[in-house]
C-alpha cells in the first residue's frame, strides 16, 4: 500500500489501537519508509498493558520511539509472557 500510494503521489501514516508490541512493532517499522510523511501514534506498551509479548518493550522516549538493534526487527517475543497468557495449545503434526 506504501508503494501504490507514493506513485499516486499520496502520503500515508500509520498508527495503532491498543495492542500489543509485536503489532505496534510491525507499524514503527514501517513508519520508516519514505512516504510515511505524518506522524505515527503508536505509543508505548506500557500505556495500555501491565507487561507485552515482547522484549524489549515499545516505548516512547521525548516523542520518540528508537527501533532496537538485532536480527529481523529487533524485538524479540518474549516466551515467558506469552506462556502466562496461554488459554490453550494446540499442537499440529505435519505427518
């Protein structure tokens, strides 16, 4: 949708509702393409949640959000947290 808009000449934005990191993550990230020109209101995990799925947390520092260095994205998910918040597993077999 980036790439359809900047051809027609249309500046995007993106934002969040309350969710968790690994959505907020995906939106921060692709707020750095250039034709992001607005402002994103993606806001800190904290702000909604007691704690998040991932690590380090998204937070928002003097209107600022710095992506972390590492692989892919550079959050992580934290295992710990997902498996407190796990109701049910389910376990698929390819065989």
């Amino acid at each position: 949708m980036h790439d359809v808009c900047a051809r027609a000449g249309v500046p995007v934005w993106g934002g969040t509702m309350p969710e968790l990191g690994i959505g907020a993550a995906q939106t921060v990230h692709l707020a750095t393409l250039p034709n992001f020109t607005f402002p994103t209101d993606v806001e800190s995990s904290r702000r909604w949640f007691v704690d998040d799925i991932v690590d380090p947390l998204v937070e928002v520092h003097n209107g600022h959000i710095v992506l972390p260095a590492g692989a892919g994205y550079g959050y992580r998910l934290n295992e710990k947290a997902v498996g407190k918040y796990t109701v049910r597993k389910e376990v698929f077999s390819w065989r």
